[in-house]
C-alpha cells in the first residue's frame, strides 16, 4: 500500500497511476514513466508491442538506467518483473525510493536513513511525548508524524490536545492533514501500524521521506526568498550610500565654494577693532567651522571606497558620481581652499601691526601738536 501511493503521487504528474504494484509494472511503461518523473530525464524510447520480448526489453531499459545512477541491484531481474513476482517488484520499487527519496537526503555530514532520521530528531526534539530513534516503534502513537507537521505548519495541528493514549486519532489525524494540506498522498494504515508489535520500517522510511522533501522544497524556497530580499536589501543599501554620497560632496563642494572667496579677500579695513575682529572670524573658522568639514571629507572616501567594494563583491558595475563630485573634484576643491587659507593669519597679524603703528605715529604726532599749541597761546 505504502509503495503504491508513493508511485502514484509521482505518477499522477505525468497524468497516470497504479492500481496493483506487482501487475501495472509488467509491461515496463508505467516503470520507465515513473523513472522520467522522478528523476527529471528521459530514458530511451519505450517500445510499444505486447509480446513479452518487448515487455522484457522496457523494463531492462528502467533497471539499465537505474543502474547508472550507481544502484546495484542484486538479483532484480527483468524477466521477474514481467512475471509478476511481487517480492522481486517490491524490492525493486524499494530501490528506487531508496535512490531517488532516501539516498540524496544529508543531514550535517550524515547521508540517507541516517540524514533522515537525524532530520526527524531535530525537527521533534522540543515536542513533548515524542522520542524518534528508529522508523518503526518510535511512530507508532502517531504523535512523531503530527509533531513533524506542527514544526513546520503550526497552524494545521493542535499539538496540544492530542494524547499519547489514543494512537489510532493521532496518526489519521496527521495522515488526513497531510493528504490535504500538504499534498502528501496517505501511504500507511493507522489501524496496521498500531496493530503491529513493530511497524514496517521501508513503509514508515518511505512515507517519512515525503515529508522531509515537502518541507525541505518549501525552506528551499524560502531560502530562496530570502536570498532575494537580500539582494534587494544590499542594493538599496547601496544606492542610500550612492545618495548620500552624492548629497554630502554637493554641501561640501559648496561650502568650499562659498569659503575660498572670504579667504581670498585681502581688502584691509581701516580700523583696528575692524581687523581684529575679522582675525577673531577666522579663529573661529579653524576652531570650529572647519573641522567637521575635514571630517565629512574623511567620511565622504570612506564611504566611497566601502561603496565600491560592496558593488564589486555584488559582481555590480563601479559607482560613478556626477560629473564635478568625483574624490579627486573635492581633494582638488580643498587643496585650493588650503591654499587660500595659507597665510591669511598672517595677513591679518601684518594688517593689524601696520594700524598699530600708524595709531601710534597719530598719537606722537597730537601729543606734539598740543605741546606746540600749549606754547603758542603762551
């Protein structure tokens, strides 16, 4: 039963299915469809006849390709198959779940039933009652199956008020949310399994495996999602670091711009207290106007380089600023204002001596005046 509704939810993709294992594979088609499906590649033409040798020669062709995927298959022959021998077509149906269901799954290092079992463990671990350390007694109560669903679709099942105590609920109950909800075809008998001293192991591997690959495509696909919203994220971020970029060169390029005049003009002023205060701008200029501009030059490159690198490592083309704001526009722009800036200090010290001394000459010269116009009215 576990084996035929494992062939049919492949099957039933290709439009098709089983009603009886050991007969439906006999002719070889359904087998060399079932293979098709699974793996994804076309096997070789199919011949169409009735006779036995055509029969024979189908399902060669399954077991040949079969036996390319590195599957031993030990005293599986094709002409047991055409005859129908269930043994042998349950045998060979096992190993192809175990190749295409089982093999593939890996799980930190460990790979098929051990990988799949280990995936079990971890995925139950924090749920009450439930203790996976085979595929046989340890799914009995049924509470293993609904613990798997819950961990991954919470909203289908309420751990909570099944009990331990009623095996026969709890696995319909997880065969029939699987049917429906998660397109999991129902493969095992509650009422089998319970009256079992020990399960059927391949039954319970087989129809556990279609969990693990249900599960395991949807986090595929949300990694993926993820993956994406990361790209995304990451580009956005880039292109807040092109804005900022462009923003901050144009408030620097401009305050350069507006600066470079006020420090290239050396009009002198005619009073002391005019240059001094003038001498006392330009302190306040270098003291506390300036430095945080040296530091948006600074953070201005480093966010230039740091935006580069995360395009290159994005594989995306480098970042070109508009024309006038490329970091040698600005370095250019600040060597010029350095430039202006270079003895304008001096200037003013100069400005202001040169008055000092024509106020002092100017005082001489009244003192002299007054003593001279004291002598004369005397």
């Amino acid at each position: 039963q576990t084996f035929t509704a494992w062939c049919n939810s492949h099957l039933r993709k290709a439009g098709t299915q089983i009603e009886n294992i050991d007969e439906d594979f006999r002719d070889g088609l359904k087998l060399m469809l079932l293979l098709e499906v699974i793996s994804g590649e076309r096997l070789p033409k199919p011949e169409r006849g009735k006779m036995r040798v055509h029969k024979i020669n189908n399902v060669n062709k399954a077991l040949d390709f079969i036996a390319s995927k590195g599957v031993k298959l030990v005293s599986i022959g094709a002409e047991e198959i055409v005859d129908g021998n269930a043994k042998m077509t349950l045998g060979m149906i096992w190993t192809i779940i175990l190749r295409f269901a089982i093999q593939d799954i890996s799980v930190e290092e460990t790979s098929a039933k051990e990988g799949l079992l280990l995936w079990c463990q971890r995925k139950t671990a924090p749920y009450k009652n439930v203790n996976v350390q085979n595929f046989h007694i340890s799914w009995k109560d049924g509470l293993a199956f609904n613990a798997l669903i819950h961990r991954h679709r919470p909203e289908l099942i309420e751990y909570d008020k099944l009990r331990k105590d009623d095996p026969v609920t709890n696995l319909n109950n997880a065969f029939e949310v699987a049917e429906k909800y998660l397109d999991i075809p129902k493969m095992l008998d509650a009422e089998d399994i319970v009256n079992t001293a020990r399960p059927d192991e391949k039954a319970i591997m087989t129809y556990v495996s279609s969990f693990y690959h249900a599960f395991s495509g949807a986090q595929k696909a949300e990694t993926a999602a993820n993956r994406i919203c990361k790209v995304l994220a990451v580009n956005q971020e880039n292109e807040h670091l092109m804005e900022d970029y462009e923003k901050l060169a144009s408030d620097l390029l401009e305050w350069i711009k507006r600066t470079i005049p006020w420090l290239e003009d050396r009009s002198p002023q005619k009073t002391i207290q005019e240059m001094q205060q003038k001498l006392e701008d330009f302190r306040d200029y270098r003291r506390v106007h300036k430095p945080p501009k040296v530091q948006e030059k600074c953070q201005l490159e480093i966010n230039f380089n740091t935006l580069q690198t995360k395009l290159r490592l994005s594989n995306r083309p480098a970042f070109m600023p508009s024309e006038g704001k490329m970091v040698s526009d600005i370095n250019n722009g600040w060597q010029h204002l350095e430039q202006a800036e270079k003895g304008y200090e001096e200037w003013l010290l100069n400005e202001i001596r040169r008055l000092e001394r024509l106020d002092h000459l100017a005082e001489k010269f009244r003192q002299k005046a007054s003593i001279h116009e004291a002598w004369t009215e005397g």
